[in-house]
C-alpha cells in the first residue's frame, strides 16, 4: 500500500496507476480515493490518475486533533512535492473542491488546471450568503455525527444521488464514508463551515473548470456558478441528470468532460439526459 510521509509517523495513503499528464484526484467529505474507481477505471489508460487518501480518511493515519484546511493543503503539497509532479490537473469533489480551490490560490506553481465537482467557495448560508445548507441543518448535522457517525454519514451518503436507478451503486458508495472516524468528521465539517473563499477567488488565475448537479441538493449549485463568476479564468458545465456526485450518476459524459479539459477542448454549458429537453429541442 504506497503512501507519503507528510510529517514525522505521519501516513498519508494513495493510489498510483496509469501513464501520463498526472491527475490528483481528492476525496469529499469522509469518503477516500475509492470514490474515484470509476474514473480511474475509464482515465488511466491515458493519463496518470493519482487518488488520495486525506488525513484522517480511507487508509491514511488518523492522529488525534483538528482536521483544517491548512493542514489538507499542506499534506497534499508534501505529496504532489514528493512524487516530483508538475503541471497538475487537480480535480476535487465537494469539500475536495473546496480544498483543490484553496491550494491553488496557496501553490499554483504546481498545477496546470483545477477541476471542481459539486463544490464552490462556500458551503453554508450566512447573511450575505443567502443560498446553501441553512445554519440550522450545519448545526444539526454537527449534532448527528457525534451522536450517529455510521447513520448520520450513510444517510448522507445516500441523499448525494438523485437518480433512482443506481441502488447498487448508492449502497457501494454509502460503504466508503464509514472509515472515517467521528473526530475526524467533526473537525473537517468544521473546516468546511469556517472557510469562505469567495475573497480569494479572483486572485486565482490558472483555469479552473466548475462542474455542478442540476438536482445537486448538498452543495447548492448556485455556488458552483458564483465560483464561476468569481473565478477570472474558469467554465462551468452543469449535468442534467445529477445530484451531487455527478461523476458516478453521469459517468460517461464528466469522464469525457474531464479529457476534454485535459485535451484543451471547449467543454459543453450542459450535459446529461435532460439537456436537449431544456434546450428546446
């Protein structure tokens, strides 16, 4: 099982398969680089497709202690220094989005290109944030992982999907968010509350590619295109027939999205089974 040492007795665990431009692929919350077999399968015949582990998730050690942003981005640039990569592609899903937009404002002398999924600058409501998760239901669900880590995190889970066809998939995907342990989920749901990126958005000049749910109801796709307005150099394609984790309930179509962007193709406005409906045709 390879993995780097991101600080003395300090683990963190990753997946390396595929030849070419190299890929990171970071995890949402309380999940692990096993949310990525799907494009690992489809990418790596072409490209360098590299899956961590965040600390405190999947196989990486898990010390006690706050699990901050500051620490997520100073892990992954320990690993993206180690393995001797350059010209990144780093694509992030929900607060992987969120953590993948901190570290290119932080080192973007590392990265080619940034890919956000089902993320944006903000995760929660506030006074001049008047769309996201209301406070109340951050508070709550707070509240449900420290008395209800296993159910709080599969029901969760769960709700990331809004097509009804993908049972199997959804009881797969529900299984990796249950290595996380509960201090851990804590303390990154914190992280994820306390950073608000809007300010340093316009300041991040390598091309970021949003990519937001139509029916994404766990990150409000509004912010997924407030970071496209806010980005200086970025798109935004939205997927029709997704909640929030479109790169499983669209697979085809966010896989060929992705090597567009990697081809340096114009990516589509809209993808998905509903697309052409909306479009009027």
């Amino acid at each position: 099982m390879p993995v780097i040492e991101v600080e003395p007795g300090i683990n963190m665990h990753y997946e390396d398969r595929g030849i070419g431009a190299p890929i990171v692929f970071i995890h949402g919350w309380g999940g692990s680089a096993d949310a990525w077999d799907l494009q690992v399968l489809d990418l790596a015949h072409h490209y360098r497709c590299i899956t961590v582990d965040l600390r405190g998730h999947g196989d990486s050690d898990k010390p006690w202690g706050d699990y901050t942003y500051d620490l997520f981005v100073r892990d992954l640039h320990v690993l993206i220094e180690k393995l001797g990569l350059d010209a990144v592609t780093l694509v992030g899903w929900s607060m992987g989005g969120h953590i993948a937009l901190k570290y290119a404002h932080e080192h973007p002398e590392h990265l080619a290109r940034v890919v956000i999924t089902g993320s944006g600058p903000r995760f929660w409501q506030a006074e001049d944030a008047l769309y996201g998760t209301p406070a109340d239901d951050v508070q709550g669900l707070i509240d449900a992982v420290r008395l209800a880590r296993t159910e709080t995190i599969a029901g969760l889970y769960g709700n990331n999907f809004h097509r009804t066809d993908l049972n199997p998939t959804k009881d797969w995907f529900v299984q990796i968010g249950w290595k996380v342990p509960a201090f851990v989920g804590l303390t990154s749901i914190q992280a994820l509350i306390d950073n608000d990126l809007r300010s340093v958005l316009p300041s991040i000049q390598i091309p970021v590619h949003v990519f937001t749910g139509r029916h994404d109801i766990i990150w409000d796709p509004r912010w997924s295109e407030e970071a496209h307005r806010l980005l200086p150099n970025s798109t935004l394609t939205h997927f029709e027939n997704s909640g929030h984790v479109a790169f499983i309930e669209n697979r085809a179509e966010w896989n060929d999205a992705l090597t567009d962007v990697m081809e340096g193709r114009t990516l589509p406005e809209s993808v998905g089974a509903n697309a052409a409906v909306e479009g009027g045709v």
